[in-house]
C-alpha cells in the first residue's frame, strides 16, 4: 500500500482504539485493518488466558486470521499478567511491527494498560503478606463494601474505579495506603501531570468509542451477554472448574462473567434443589457486572484528555473512525 510507518524516540508511531465493553472496538479495527497495514496488539486482560473465549467475547479463529493479531492466548488461566508485562510486551511489539512497515493498531479496554503505556509505572510498595492478611481478615467479618468504603476515604480516586466486591483491587489498594501512607492512586498519577491538558501528539492517535446514550450500550450489553449464554458460556466454565487447579480469586476466574458464573455452579455443587438460582438469575448478575465495568471504563477514559471521542452509538460512528484515522496518517491535524 506503499504507506510505511517510522519509529520516533519514545513510542512508535502508533493508532489506539479504547472504549467500554460492546461499543463496537472489534468490527472498527477488522475496518481499519481493511484499509491500511495494520497489526492488532490487544489491550486487555482477559484475552491474554487461552480457554477463556466465549466470556471475553475473544474474536474468532476468522477475525484473527484477518489481520495479525498479538497478546491474545498468551497465559494459561492459572498465571497471572501485569500491566508491567503489558507495557514491555507492547513496546516490544510496537517495534517489531513498525520494522515490518506496518501501523501497531492498540485495541482493548484495560485502560490501565493504556494509561501505563503513555504515562509510564510508578514504583509501588513491595506486597506485605501480614498486612494483606490484615485486610482479608477484616473483610472475611464486615464484608468487601465495608471495605471498599474505608478505601473511599483514603483513596477515593482508586474506589470510583472499583466495584465494592472488587476484593484482589481493593485489598490491593488498602495495602499500598496501609504501608506507604499514599494513595495508590498517587502512585498511578505522578508521571501523567503532562496529560492534565489535552496535546496533540503526531506520533500517536487515541479514538474513544463512547456512546452518547448510555441505553443504547446497556441494550448491547445485555444482548452479548444472551449471546455468549446461548454459545455455551456457562459449559466454558464448567471445564475451567473441572481442571481442579482453578480457584474463584485467580485474576483470570475474577474477570466479569466468570465470576457469577462460578458462583452459579458453584451454588448448584452445594446447596439443595429449593436454593439452586434460575439461569435468569446468573443472567441479571453477569448483566449488572459487565454494565458496572463499562461505567468504570468510562471513567477511565474521561481522564484521558488526548483521547480523539467518537459517539459509537452515531449512525456514522464507524466512517468518523476511518476519517480520524486517514487524518493521522497523513500527517494532517
């Protein structure tokens, strides 16, 4: 296509699209990977696990023979992956695409990894195992939103991201307050105070599929989640149980779905006929949740004044997404 895409000294030249769950990330980049060279690096941590396809709406074997595709299928459910390895991964990535003259197209919604790959990772307390079970303990007693309040008067930038039953993130979090006595928001805010204005980066385009009608993407929302049911979701899960070294507070089994799902077969090992939930009750969980993840999402985007916004709900959503992209490329503001 004669189009060939340089290295500057930080980042490679590079395209991200980022927005909350179901806003249409997929179709936008298979669209732009029609109409320029393009290699996708996923930005979240779900689809790193391999066996976890239907609950992370992973694309399929077509979508990812369509275009390259990289840090998707990476861990087996058992380990764990870090935004740290995130950013040395896609750096490492980002170069080794644009060395083929190709564009690195970022494609996800973990915005953290997205935050950490500009912005760069603070230095965090090391994990303190005794005040870790500290704060297990108090939440075995008074429960996670007990918890989760607490976090919101000492951090509570961290506790508007987090949903109240968010226990690895929240303990997590109360830890570093506990031993630091910072926020463990500071930690992720130091290095982005460049970012408090939006700027214009030539080297690199963010698009922000948001929707203006918050309705519209519950709609979706709840139409991916019957959608993922009527694939087989719930037997997904019962062959991660019936691997027998998984356990419900893994990073992979706590990602949204999993997690009410687990619960719901969970609920039918141990309880009689008369406490067994309907399905309607694991489908009104999994909708709350992944409605829950979109808002936060949000909120995270909203942070990020570089961000290019495109309303996906807008009938021409997917042509402003290829026009901001034609732009870029051509160097034009």
């Amino acid at each position: 296509m004669g189009v060939r895409f340089q290295l500057n000294s930080d980042l490679p030249h590079h395209l991200a699209l980022a927005g909350p769950t179901a806003s249409g990330k997929t179709a936008a980049a298979l669209a732009l990977a029609q109409a320029w060279p393009v290699e996708i690096i996923s930005v979240d941590s779900a689809l790193v696990y391999r066996g976890m396809d239907i609950g992370t709406a992973k694309p399929t074997a077509a979508e990812l023979a369509a275009v390259p595709h990289h840090l998707i299928n990476i861990r087996d459910p058992l380990q764990a992956y870090s935004a740290a390895e995130f950013v040395a991964d896609a750096r490492r990535l980002m170069t080794d695409i644009t060395a083929r003259g190709k564009l690195p197209l970022l494609v996800g919604g973990t915005m953290l990894y997205f935050k950490a790959l500009r912005d760069g990772l603070d230095d965090m307390p090391r994990a303190d195992p005794a005040i870790r079970a500290d704060i297990e303990a108090r939440a075995a007693r008074v429960g996670w939103p007990a918890l989760h309040a607490e976090l919101a008067q000492v951090d509570p930038v961290t506790a508007a991201r987090l949903a109240p039953a968010d226990s690895q993130r929240i303990s997590r979090a109360l830890e570093v307050y506990h031993i630091s006595g910072q926020p463990l928001s500071s930690f992720q805010t130091r290095q982005s105070g460049q970012n408090d204005a939006p700027i214009h980066d030539p080297d690199s385009l963010l698009i922000s599929l948001e929707p203006q009608d918050r309705a519209w993407l519950h709609q979706r929302i709840a139409q991916r989640f019957d959608a993922m049911l009527a694939a087989g979701f719930l037997d997904e899960v019962k062959a991660l149980r019936a691997r027998g070294d998984l356990h419900p507070d893994l990073p992979s089994m706590r990602c949204v779905g999993y997690r009410q799902a687990w619960e719901y077969l969970n609920a039918h090992e141990t309880r009689g006929l008369a406490g067994v939930p309907h399905m309607s009750e694991l489908r009104d969980k999994g909708i709350f949740a992944t409605r829950q993840l979109a808002k936060r999402q949000i909120t995270w985007l909203r942070a990020m004044p570089q961000r290019q916004v495109v309303a996906c709900d807008a009938p021409d959503a997917l042509e402003q997404v290829l026009a901001l992209t034609k732009r870029f490329i051509e160097g034009r503001p």
